[in-house]
C-alpha cells in the first residue's frame, strides 16, 4: 500500500480563501465583502464555495436578513483571524520591523479620534518612545475589517450594537450625547429648554437603527413631552456641523466630536477598546490599553 494513498488529503486552504470569508462575517454580506474587496459578487461567492468544498463543511447561512455563522463556522472564524493577525505580525518582522521598532496600529472611531485617542497617543509617546504609532480613523464596519484581517491591533471607540462573533468589547467610560445649536439659535438663550422646544427647528440626528439613534429616539419616547420633530438624518459629522452652524437646528451628537458647553439631556454612550477575541494584544497594545483605561477612570 502506497504511504500517500494513506494518508488524508490535506485541504488546499489558502490566504485569499480566509482573507474573503474573513471580510464576509465583518460586513455581514456576501456583497458589502465584494465592495470592500473590490472584487465581484460572484469572486466572493465562489471563494466561499471553495473552501467549504476544501473543509468538507459549511460555514456560512445565508437568507434574506444576511449571513449567520454554523458552529462549525465560528470555530473556523476564530482559529482564520488569529492565522491573519499572526501572518500580518509575520510580515512585518519580514520587513525588518524589530521589537525595537513595534508599530501600534490603532483604529478609532471618529467620537474617539477627537476625544480620547489623542491624549492617549500623547502619553504613549512619552513613555514608549520606540513605538511607531499609526491612527486610522473610520465607520465601526470598515476598522473591524481590517481588525480581522489583523491590520489592526484595537479599536477605540462606541460600542457598536450588531453582531460581533470573534470580537471582544472593553467598556472604558461613558460619554455624554448632547443636543447643541449654534450661539445666535433662540434656545441658546432660553432660561429653560426642555424636548417640546426642539419641535419649532429640525433635529439632526443619526439614522434610525444606529445607537446614538437608537438612544435618542428612547430619549423622546421617555419624555413627557412627545412634539413631532422634523429629523435630517446624517452620520457626516462635516455636514452636520455645517447645517447646526449656520440654521436653527439641534444636532444629537457625541460630546467627543464637538466642543461646547450647552447639555440638554443626560444621554450617555459608552466608549470603548474592540479587540479579537482569544488574540493576544502586542506589548505596545497592551501598554496603549493601560493608558486608555487609566484616561477612562478620570473622565
């Protein structure tokens, strides 16, 4: 008996095959993965085919609503994150990056890019001189992509409310969610302000489905006081900070992104690290969510 025909074909699982599958439980969809990708629908579909072929298993349920993850497909997911994050590590020191020259690579959420992570960065530069710091700043969904394909180390930022297999959410503080207008808007001047002043100018606000939305509309719905509001939605901070400026309309917004004194509720979001589950944080990601927690405990 041949020794090769013993033995069991080992399946031909490649980086694109992981890469792919990894992109699709991020954005939970066959087609946001092949945008991201900038590759074709069907490229994605016959990369997962391929390897549940190769794997002799199914990892992935798809229906109307999206994508669902098989048991056998979480314990997949686990296992293909932690072989990018360490071929990614792999990569680097390829390239001659010594411990001497560790890269922090920190994805932030906007609210954290303006608020938090400065601050932090600041105080690790103190401290670890050596360390070369990359931010990216971004939506929750493009920075947990490339937190799977490990060309993140953290994520600081909002808690996202949405399926999140693989990943692990440390709550650091709690950050106000405020209603501000411009200092010419007649509520700028009003001795009293309460959620039945909002109904005479637009409210500005995330779109439904979003946490800081999601928040909001608990916020109105708990009042006394239930006016009919008149909502632009928007997530492009650059535009509501625009309209919020220069016509009279409230702008829902994390207290991170603007600085202002006025507060009218009491709406708080929690801020955060994303990390990958079951994989160990770098020493300088680790010595960066030392700092984070020490600014989280004083704010």
């Amino acid at each position: 008996m041949s020794h090769s025909s013993s033995k069991m074909r080992q399946p031909n699982v490649t980086l694109r095959h992981m890469r792919v599958f990894l992109e699709i439980v991020g954005q939970r969809s066959l087609r946001r993965a092949a945008v991201s990708l900038h590759i074709t629908e069907s490229a994605v579909s016959k990369s997962l085919k391929e390897l549940e072929d190769e794997l002799n298993a199914t990892l992935l349920l798809r229906d109307r609503r999206g994508i669902a993850l098989t048991s056998a497909g979480e314990d997949f997911h686990t296992h293909a994150a932690q072989c990018m994050a360490d071929f990614a590590r792999a990569v680097g020191v390829a390239q001659g990056r010594s411990p001497r020259q560790a890269c922090l690579r920190i994805g932030a959420l906007p609210t954290a890019a303006a608020s938090v992570v400065p601050q932090a960065v600041h105080h690790m530069l103190q401290r670890h001189p050596e360390v070369t710091i990359d931010v990216t700043s971004g939506s929750f969904d493009y920075l947990v992509g490339k937190l799977r394909l490990g060309e993140l180390d953290l994520i600081v930022g909002r808690m996202i409310s949405r399926d999140t297999v693989g990943l692990v959410f440390e709550r650091l503080y709690e950050e106000d969610v405020l209603a501000v207008v411009h200092a010419a808007h007649p509520l700028a001047r009003a001795e009293v302000v309460n959620v039945a002043s909002l109904a005479g100018s637009p409210v500005i606000a995330p779109p439904a489905g979003t946490q800081v939305r999601s928040m909001v509309d608990d916020f109105l719905f708990a009042s006394q006081q239930r006016p009919v509001l008149t909502f632009i939605e928007s997530q492009s901070e650059t535009f509501s900070r625009a309209f919020a400026c220069s016509h009279d309309a409230a702008w829902f917004v994390p207290a991170g992104i603007v600085a202002v004194d006025l507060r009218l509720g009491t709406l708080r979001a929690p801020i955060g690290v994303t990390t990958l589950l079951h994989t160990p944080l770098p020493q300088a990601g680790e010595a960066f969510l030392q700092l984070l927690r020490k600014l989280g405990r004083s704010i």
